[in-house]
C-alpha cells in the first residue's frame, strides 16, 4: 500500500467514526501534534485532511 492509499484508508476511517465531526476531530489532532512538535505527525493528518475534505465534498468518490 502506497502512502498515499494509507492517507485515503485513514480519511474514510476517520470519517466513518467521527461523521460531520472529522474535519474538527482532525483540525485538534494537527493542534495537538503541532504543540508536541511532531512535524511529520502535522504532515500527515494535513495529507488526511485533504483526502477527507475531497471525500466529504464528493470529489474522491469513484
């Protein structure tokens, strides 16, 4: 599996748990790692959080 098909498994599972709430849930994640100075942690939910806002508007849908 690609990084890239991880970051769209973790937006869709992110989604499925949190619903409406997974732009906010991700948006305090990146907060929280960005406090603990987990660089590449920030990067990764902001590349989760593209993938989900694409999912959530329908653009990543097939």
């Amino acid at each position: 599996m690609t990084s890239d098909q991880e970051r769209w498994a973790e937006a869709i599972a992110i989604e499925r748990q949190h619903g409406m709430m997974a732009p906010m849930w991700i948006a305090e994640r990146i907060g929280a790692l960005a406090m603990m100075g987990d660089v590449g942690g920030v990067v990764r939910f902001k590349e989760i959080a593209t993938k989900l806002e694409l999912l959530m508007s329908g653009e990543g849908r097939a």
